[in-house]
C-alpha cells in the first residue's frame, strides 16, 4: 500500500473567502452567522444563515461564464483553484491519466433548480428553461468541470451521501491513490443551499434552529439549549497525493491520511441511531485500518451540527470507543462558527484538521453556555478558546441523512 498525503487546500466560506482567513477566524472563534440577504425571510421561521460574505461571481468569472455555472459550482471552482496553487502543481509536468477528481456535493444547483422551475414550470406561457439547466444541477457537474479545466483524465465521480458526502470523496481519494490507481486526486465539496425551498424545507423537517433573535449563538452544539443547526454555504478542495509523487516534486505536505471508516446507521432516513453505533463503526473501521489504538488518538473534529439527538449520539459513540482515554482525548465543533454546509462541510473541516495536525492548534466551539448534562465532564469539548497541543493523530467525523456515517483518521507526517 502507498502512503498518502494532503499538499494543497483551498476553501471559501461562511468565515473566510480562502484558507488563511478561514483558518484564523476559526481558530479565533468568529461566528458566520448573520440575517439572510438572498431572498426576503418574512414568512420563514428561520431569518439567518452563514452567508459568504460580500460574494460577487464576477470577481472570480468573466460575464459569460458565470451565467453557465450554478453558485455551488462556483465556489467548487474557486476552492480548487486554491488548492492547486497551494499545492504548486503544473499539470504539464505530471500524466494526466494518473490524476483524478473525487468532488462532492450533497444538491448540486439546488439554487437553479427553484429559479428555473419557479420562473417557467407554473406559468401560462411555453417553458423556455436556460439551456444550461440541467449541467448547472446535476451534483456531478462540478467533478466535470475540475477535470475539464485542468484536463485530468483519470477517475472522476461524485459521492453523494448527504452531509457525509466530501468525507467520502476525501476517503475514496485515499483508497484509489493507496492502491496506486492514482498518483494525485482533487477531492472535496462544495454546496450553496440557502435559498427559499432548502430553508422551508430544513423549517418543516424542525431540524433547523428558528432562534432568529439570537442568532449568532444559535448555532451550539453541546448546549442544553440548541434547537437545530444554522445552514452555511462554501466549498472545500484538497490535493490529495502518493507520498511517491509529493516527494518527487519536493512538495510541502500537511497532512498524512491513515485511515478511513465508512458505515450505516441503518436506522432512520434523518435521525441518527441514538447510540451512535454507524459513528462509532466508522470511527473504529479508521483506527484499526490505520492500526492505531484509541488512546493515541489526540482530537475529534466532530460533526456536532447542534441538533438535539445528533450531538448526543456522537457523543455516545465517543465515549464507548474511546472509555479509556477521554481525559486526553480533546473535541471540538467547526459548526459552531461556520454553521452546516451539508455536503461541503466535511472537506473544510478535513482542511481544519490536517491544519490542527500540521500547527498543533485546536479551534474552539463557540456558543455553548449550558453545557449538555448528558456530556461526560471529564471529555474536553475545547469550549470558547483555541488549544495549543500536540496532535499527532486526528480524526473528522461526517454524517448524513439516510444513515450514512464516515470517518477519516490524519497523521501528523514524518519522514
């Protein structure tokens, strides 16, 4: 088996329109959320989500193109163009049939699909849909586009898992390179889904937080009080790459991918098993593929969205894999600050852990004033402040509805 490795990232999001900002907002514990400006809220329950701040298309696209491209593929685009050049890559040095793209989104062009059919389908007049319609919204499109860009002709698909989706890409990009059926994949995710029907949706499932008043707190995984989690739009973009190859071009390398877990809760369409037994299968498949013990497993970027059962059941699955070991073991939650970009948000928080891992800094969860009494005392939850420690192993947890549970495991890399 090949070992492999992180060499560049890119990201645009609720807290930072590239990866140093992001990096120090949330490692500041600067919170995303504000009042929706994209459509008028007065008949939503929900009025607040974490917006890309001040985000104009023609800053990244000429007129043209952006009219072709629905806005999740937009920020897929402006992620991956900052990861191939944090990563230094000149694609014509490199066989382009050894290089692939594994890139995720949990709705694709949701954003087209309710302009479109609202403005053509329920009207008097003959449909004339943008001929652009159907590449804009399909969750596909945006691998396609990575690979036509840079022209990569190796694998090239779309895992769509719902808020667990860009984990899978990250850990599929893992399982191809390691079995060396590529040198180099771009993996990640990208999701823009604050428009009307995905709130009113989230409002009538009650899995959104409506704490419209108090919304920059709203988002609070591990309080007693949270009542859903706030909605965040932005994408994420990793080059992942053989230890082969990212020494070959004597490229810097943030992290190393040991493990990944994948599973099932089989248990309910939305809700996680109250035990969080698909969590902690996932979890445990990563640290015995990696062949590390729980104990020496120093942080969990957890998936924590700040919904009442999914928080606990995450924390339930922690406490039976790591029972020996949680007065080292440290936790914290990215969705606290960045709100829940669905299926984008495990390739930025993939991102915030290889850098926790490569800086020995992790971010704090922000927000959580009552702590949940059903959270064992002793578990760290890295409440307010950002920690400055060791963190040699580091795992990040992604879930989504139907069930679908993943875990990948990052090393602090030696030579």
């Amino acid at each position: 088996m090949k070992r492999v490795v992180i060499t560049g990232v890119g990201a645009i999001t609720p807290i930072g329109k590239n990866v140093n900002q992001y990096w120090e907002n949330l490692a500041n514990g600067i919170s995303g959320a504000g009042k929706i400006t994209r459509f008028n809220t007065d008949k939503f329950k929900t009025k607040f989500a974490c917006e890309i701040k001040d985000f104009q298309p023609l800053d990244y696209f000429d007129r043209k193109e952006s009219r072709k491209l629905d806005r999740y593929s937009q920020y897929g685009l402006i992620a991956t163009d900052e990861a191939v050049r944090d990563a230094d890559l000149d694609f014509s040095t490199l066989n382009p049939n050894r290089i692939g793209v594994i890139f995720s989104s949990g709705i694709g062009g949701f954003e087209t699909f309710e302009q479109q059919v609202m403005e053509h389908a329920y009207n008097e007049r003959t449909p004339r849909f943008n001929p652009f319609f159907i590449p804009k919204i399909i969750s596909n499109g945006l691998a396609g586009l990575i690979a036509i860009k840079y022209d990569l002709r190796g694998v090239n698909y779309c895992p769509v898992t719902a808020c667990a989706s860009s984990t899978q890409s990250v850990i599929q990009a893992f399982n191809y390179i390691r079995l060396g059926k590529a040198d180099l994949i771009i993996s990640g995710g990208s999701e823009a889904p604050i428009t009307e029907a995905s709130i009113g949706g989230f409002n009538a499932m009650k899995a959104m937080s409506t704490l419209t008043d108090e919304f920059a707190t709203a988002s609070s995984p591990f309080d007693a009080d949270r009542d859903g989690f706030v909605v965040g739009e932005g994408a994420g973009a990793l080059v992942v790459e053989s230890l082969e190859s990212a020494l070959k071009r004597n490229a810097k390398i943030y992290a190393e991918i040991v493990g990944g877990g994948e599973s099932s809760d089989a248990f309910h369409i939305t809700g996680t098993h109250p035990e969080g037994r698909g969590a902690f299968d996932a979890m445990k498949e990563s640290l015995e593929e990696a062949q590390v013990a729980s104990h020496q497993v120093d942080y969990i970027n957890a998936h924590a969205t700040s919904t009442g059962v999914g928080d606990l059941s995450e924390i339930r699955a922690i406490e039976a894999l790591f029972s020996t070991s949680l007065d080292h073991l440290q936790i914290s939650a990215n969705k606290s600050m960045t709100g829940h970009l669905l299926g984008a948000t495990g390739a930025i928080e993939a991102i915030s852990t290889c850098l926790s891992v490569k800086y020995d800094v992790i971010p704090p969860t922000i927000n959580t004033v009552n702590r949940d009494t059903h959270i064992p005392e002793n578990l760290n939850l890295s409440l307010g402040t950002k920690t400055k420690r060791q963190v040699n192993y580091a795992l990040s947890n992604s879930f989504g509805f139907g069930g679908h549970c993943a875990a990948i495991l990052f090393k602090k890399y030696t030579e």
